[in-house]
C-alpha cells in the first residue's frame, strides 16, 4: 500500500513537473515567436537597412562597448577585493555594488540626475569645469556602467573565490608576490567567469532603458540607443520597431550560444603551469 502510494505520489509530482516547464515554455517562447512571424523577412531585412536603424544600431555597440570596457577595468580590482580580502565595511561594500541589479532602472536614473546633474552633489563640481554630462552620449554610457557593473563583479568574485588554495598556497610558498599571483594564477584559472562577467555586463548594457532615457535622455543620435528606438517606433511604425527588436534579440541568442558552448576548461591549469616556468 505504502509502495503503491509513493508511486502514485512520484507521478503526480513528474506530471506536475512537465506541466510547470510547458507553462514556462510557452510564457518564454510565445512572445518570441509572435516578435518573429509578425513581419516578413524581406520587409525584415528591408527595414534593417533604415538610417534611423543604423544609426541606433551604431550608437548602441559604440556605447555598449565602451561601458564594457569601463565595468572590466572597475570590476576586476572589486572582485578580487571582495573575493580574496576580508575587511571593515565589506558586507556595505557588497550590498553598495549588488543594488543597481534589484534597484528599479528609472529610479536609477532619477538617482543618477541627481548626483551628475547641474545642481548635483558632483555636478556643480562638472558644470565649474564647463563639464555637462546629463543628456549627452556619455551620460548612455554612464548609465550602463551603473546598470552592468553587478553582472560582471557577481560571478567573478565567485571564479575567484572558487580558485583552489592549493594554487595559492604554491605561489605562497614560491615567494611569488601578490601582484604577479593574480595575474599568473587566479585570473588565468578564473577566466572563463571574466568572460561570462564581461559577456553578461556588455548584454546588459546593450539592453539598458530606464535609467538610460531618465539620465540621457532620448535624443536621435545622440542618446537614443536600440531599446529607445524600440520605444519611439512602437509608436509610429510598429514593423520598424519590431526589425530593432529582432536585430536585438539575434544579438542576445548570439551570445548567449557562445556563452553556453564556450569551453570552461580552457584556461583551467594556465595559471599553475607558470608557477612552475623558469
């Protein structure tokens, strides 16, 4: 009876399991399949080759790429802070670098016209400098930097946690400094998280709205990335937008496949075969 009662318990919860994944499925898959069929290829490609589209599509990857470029550089020395240092103030420091990732993007950018703008506690120090940062190309590439900054320190400060002490141990007892240990053994062993941290921090900001268009504003080659003409063409031409938005979509599916089938392993025993080079 008993036997007879947990396999029918087993089922109902395995039921119940695919029922659950169908749901998710058809929630995730539908919209996208709808953005997909809704406007023929050749008016698809057509309408990709508008100016308007370009020229979004142009300001996006320059701004996308330079915040990038601006959160690796800032969220390198913060992770390996976070990961390797146990210090006064750090659990502030965690929760100050974890809040732009659950804090509403308007909000965001209402904080962020505050602090920058002309009267802000840091703008009257730019506006003395001739210096105006809200509503110019900058002020994008600002606002995706505070956006992207905790997707990219996330899981590197978890690579460079997870890096074997025996590794470090090893420098430790080779007298290598800290400097040259970071560079030849926990950032070669944590690289595939670099990686996914960089690829998530560049999607997020390639995607960023709601701080982008309350701090920059939306200004036709100016300020006005993919997700903003998204936004504006809803509006008027509903094809062109939809062109913007499966431009984006083909973005992010691509790196995402290259995430997924990047090999984790590649640099994994890098940083201890220069441990012993001589």
């Amino acid at each position: 009876m008993a036997t007879h009662r947990r396999r029918s318990v087993g089922l109902l919860l395995r039921v119940a399991t695919a029922l659950a994944v169908l749901l998710l499925v058809l929630l995730l898959g539908l919209p996208i399949l709808a953005m997909l069929f809704r406007v023929p290829v050749g008016v698809l490609i057509g309408r990709l080759a508008d100016p308007e589209i370009l020229q979004a599509l142009r300001l996006s990857l320059i701004t996308s790429a330079l915040s990038t470029i601006i959160v690796v550089l800032l969220g390198l020395p913060a992770a390996y802070l976070l990961a390797a240092r146990n210090f006064p103030g750090k659990r502030l420091l965690e929760g100050m670098l974890d809040l732009p990732m659950v804090l509403p993007p308007t909000v965001a950018g209402l904080a962020l016209l505050l602090a920058f703008g002309r009267a802000g506690l840091a703008g009257a120090a730019l506006s003395a400098f001739g210096l105006t940062l809200p509503f110019t190309t900058m002020a994008v590439v600002v606002a995706q930097v505070f956006m992207a900054v905790p997707f990219f320190i996330a899981p590197v400060r978890a690579g460079m946690a997870a890096v074997d002490q025996r590794y470090l141990d090893a420098a430790a007892t080779l007298r290598a400094s800290e400097t040259y240990t970071f560079f030849r053994v926990i950032l070669p062993l944590s690289l595939p998280t670099v990686l996914a941290g960089t690829a998530m921090a560049w999607a997020r900001s390639l995607g960023e709205f709601g701080a982008t268009i309350t701090f920059a504003g939306n200004l036709p080659g100016r300020t006005q990335t993919m997700p903003l003409a998204v936004y504006v063409q809803m509006e008027s031409d509903i094809d062109r937008a939809v062109a913007l938005s499966v431009l984006l979509l083909v973005m992010s599916a691509t790196l995402l496949v290259a995430l997924r089938y990047t090999p984790v392993g590649l640099f994994g025993h890098k940083g201890h075969a220069e441990l012993h080079r001589p």
